[in-house]
C-alpha cells in the first residue's frame, strides 16, 4: 500500500513541476460538468399565484421553473423543484392570502431552495398577508405581520419584493432588503386612458387612507375627499360621515384591500346621496369574502377596478382586473441587473 503523501504549503514548495502541477488542475465548468450552472434566473411559482407567476415570466422573457407541490394524505405539503438552481437567483412567486397553507407553502419553497445552494432567494410577494396585523391596537394580540417577516428572513429569503403593503412600516420588520412598489402607476394609466380626468375626485373610505388620495389627486391635478368611519368591529361599520363635497363629480374611491365590501358599498351609497354623478372604487388586493361579490354587484358602484394580486373568486360584470405582470417582471429585471427602481415607488 502506498503511504500518503506529506502535505507542502504552496509558498514553501520549490520545484516548478509542483507549482505547475496546482496551476494546471482542470478547472470546472458546464462544458466539463453538466451539474454546473452559469449564474441564472429562474422564477418558480407557488400553487396561490400560478396564475400571475406564468404572465410574470412570459413578460420577463423565459419559461416557469420546474416545480410540483406534493401532499401527504393528511394535507402535509411538500414543495419539490425538478432543476438545478445551484448558483441561481431564484425568484419565488407568491401571494400569500387565506387559507395559511399559502404561507407554509412558500416557506417550504424557500427552505428546499436554500438547501438546493442557491445563490439568492428572492420572494416576490404580491400580496402581504397579515399586513393589517402591523401593531398592537390592544392587549395581548399578536403583531401578526412582524412574525411573517421572521419567517420569511430565518427560512432563508435574500430579498423581498411586494405590492401595495397596507402599513408601509412593515418594511421596517424585514432586516433584508424590501421593495415595496405601488399599484398607482397601472391604476392611473388605466383612468388617463379611459376617463375625462378634468371631472374627477379621489375619495379615502377611512381616514387612515389620506396619504394614498392626496398621491393621487397631485398626480393627476383634482380634489379629494374622506370618509371618516367608525367600526364597531372588525369587517361591521358602525358609522361613516363624508367630510368634502362631490356634487356633479365622477368619484374615485381608493383603497388597498376589499375584503367584504362593506365599507366600500357603503361610502359609495353616502357619496351618491350627496351628489355625486359616478361613483367607482380602485382597490389593488381582492379579497373579495363572505358576501363581497353580491355587495358590489347591489351598490351604487359603477366599477371596481382591482390588480391580479389576488385571483377573483368568480367573475362580475362590476368587476375590472388589470395586470401586474410587467411591473414585476420589470422589477425581477432590474434587480437581477443591480438597477434602479426607485422610479417605480413613485407616480
């Protein structure tokens, strides 16, 4: 049996056969070694946003990655990717709405990802959920929205990119990198593109909405109102009073989620009995629970215009979806490529 050979450090070595014998070693690559990977993107889809991840990926230029989610027989989930990403720069695509399995399932991705030896993992999150969870308002509740911002950073993501965040001081949750972009620019090409804007006014169904209508209204040069509402509790209205005058004028109701729809319907029948000539409400998240569908289809709303962040339940005729796909295909682009993005957090 041959013994081992004794190791010498490189700068104590003195033969040049030796020293060529280290700078000659094969260097790996795709060609040698088929397992190896160029430096890539890929964009994998949960099951919540397959819907979105594959406009998403047919705007960036490339096809879904290879994925398939099993589940045992008592409903336990198990993310799977059928390719290597070794060294990629995965994106994951994921809203994460009711039920919490949507949630799971994306961290689940994220652990089988990072132990895959990727070399980012980038969750692109059109929908935060538990973001209305974003303080403690009582005693002993949870801060709902901080504790999915632990999991997401400990199960391994890089980055986080997401739409419309209903507190935008969630960003401050995240220890990692957060791109927080605004639906504002889809929804007011939409409104130059099919409105007379001269007649417009923007509406808040609540107070805690004044900042989104004053954006708006600078944009495109018009007024706003507000309706101060009460709630009872969560999803009832106990009161809302409209504090502005709309008389004559198309109204434009602003929100970031329309859950059941009752705050919505409701601002729009006091906002038509006070004069308005048309009343529409422009929300980027549809929820759409419970009753939400029949709220809107028997309210004074001629329309609701509302980003594909979230699938609709069913169709309406009220009912407009417009696509996010581009924006966050162009957002995957210019992070992949170290851009700027910060023109897409303004109007």
């Amino acid at each position: 049996m041959n013994s081992p050979k004794k190791f010498v450090p490189l700068q104590n070595r003195s033969s040049k056969s030796e020293l060529n014998e280290v700078k000659n070693y094969p260097k790996q690559s795709k060609e040698t070694n088929p397992n190896i990977m160029e430096q890539q993107v890929v964009i994998f889809s949960g099951r919540a946003s397959r819907y979105l991840s594959e406009k998403i990926a047919e705007a960036y230029g490339q096809e879904l990655g290879k994925t398939e989610i099993l589940e045992f027989s008592d409903g336990e989930i198990l993310p799977a990717f059928n390719q290597n990403v070794r060294g990629a720069d995965v994106f994951i695509v994921q809203s994460t709405f009711a039920p919490a399995e949507n949630i799971l399932e994306l961290l689940l991705m994220i652990d089988a990802i990072k132990r895959a030896s990727a070399r980012r993992i980038i969750a692109v999150i059109p929908y935060f959920g538990y973001a209305r969870q974003d303080r403690k308002d009582r005693p002993r509740v949870s801060i709902g929205s901080k504790l999915i911002a632990d999991l997401l950073t400990t199960a391994g993501v890089s980055r986080v990119i997401t739409m419309d965040l209903h507190a935008d001081q969630i960003q401050g949750f995240f220890n990692i990198p957060v791109d927080h972009i605004y639906a504002s620019k889809i929804f007011l090409s939409y409104l130059r593109a099919n409105f007379d804007t001269s007649n417009l006014i923007f509406a808040s169904p609540d107070v805690g909405g004044t900042r989104r209508v004053n954006t708006y209204a600078k944009a495109l040069g018009t007024g706003f109102v507000i309706c101060y509402k009460q709630r009872s509790k969560p999803n009832e209205i106990g009161s809302i009073q409209l504090i502005g005058d709309v008389a004559g004028k198309d109204v434009i109701l602003l929100d970031d989620i329309i859950d059941t729809g009752n705050t919505i319907c409701t601002a729009a029948r006091i906002i038509k009995e006070n004069g308005a000539k048309s009343v529409r409400a422009m929300v980027t998240h549809p929820l759409l629970t419970g009753n939400a569908y029949q709220n809107i289809q028997n309210s004074a709303l001629e329309e609701v215009i509302v980003a594909d962040t979230i699938p609709l339940k069913k169709q309406s005729s009220k009912i407009t979806v417009l696509s996010t796909a581009k924006t966050f295909a162009e957002v995957i682009r210019r992070v992949e490529q170290n851009e700027s993005i910060s023109d897409l957090y303004s109007l």
